[in-house]
C-alpha cells in the first residue's frame, strides 16, 4: 500500500453509504439516525456538504 496522501481529501469529501462506519459516524456527528443519512446520500448525492445541508433542510 501506498504511503502518500494522494486522494485522501477527496474521499474525506464525501460519504460512501454502503460503509457502515462511515454512515455511524455521520449520523453521530449530525444526531441523527442512520437511516436519515442514508436517505440524505440518495437524495442529495455522496458529498458531504450536500448530504449535511440536506440533513439539515429536514
């Protein structure tokens, strides 16, 4: 494996809603179910500042 950094903002720049820590962690940080953060990445897409602002409309 690789020890450099390239691409690691971009996947931190989003949200992969088939990882289930990922979608943990969003829901946690947003306090909101899982469920909703799904929801949120299926509506708005796997970016991060779109599925929170999208979470953050309902």
């Amino acid at each position: 494996m690789a020890s450099g950094s390239r691409g690691r903002a971009q996947d931190r720049a989003k949200v992969a809603a088939g990882q289930d820590h990922e979608v943990r962690y969003e829901a946690k940080k947003e306090g909101v179910p899982k469920d909703k953060v799904r929801k949120a990445v299926k509506t708005a897409g796997n970016s991060r500042k779109k599925v929170e602002a999208e979470i953050g409309r309902h």
